[in-house]
C-alpha cells in the first residue's frame, strides 16, 4: 500500500468528550424563545418577524427531530 492509500482519522480532543443532550437541548429552547420575544421590537416591516419565527421553528424542530430519531433508535443515546 502506499502512503496515499493509508491514512487514519485525526480527531481534535474536544471531538470526543461528550456533549450534555439535554442542555443543548435547553439552550436551543430558550434560544427559540429568545427569538420570539424579539418579535414585539420595533421592526419597520414583517420581513424580521418572518425570520424570527422561521429561526425560532427550526430550532425547535431540531430539537423535536432529535427526540423522534433518539426514540425510533435512529441516533445513539449518549
């Protein structure tokens, strides 16, 4: 074999250590709502208000997504 075809994957160290689900679960959550109180500012149009919520759906989605898979045994439970 030659040194092209050998390689080995390089981790950084912090790649390894496990996250905490359930904060970042937490976080984007709160993020979520974060986003939606910014929804009573003083926006001159709706085109803000249309990101907040889209921002703030595809957050929780993520969220309802990862549960769903975790449940269905489609993602490792850390």
């Amino acid at each position: 074999m030659s040194a092209l075809e050998e390689h080995e994957d390089v981790y950084a160290p912090d790649q390894l250590k496990p996250t905490n689900r359930r904060r970042a679960q937490r976080g984007a959550i709160i993020s979520a709502a974060i986003l939606l109180l910014y929804f009573w500012g003083n926006q001159q149009g709706n085109t803000e208000k249309v990101w907040l919520v889209v921002l703030a759906v595809l957050l929780v989605g993520a969220v309802i997504g990862d549960i769903v898979l975790r449940k269905a045994g489609l993602r490792p439970n850390d």
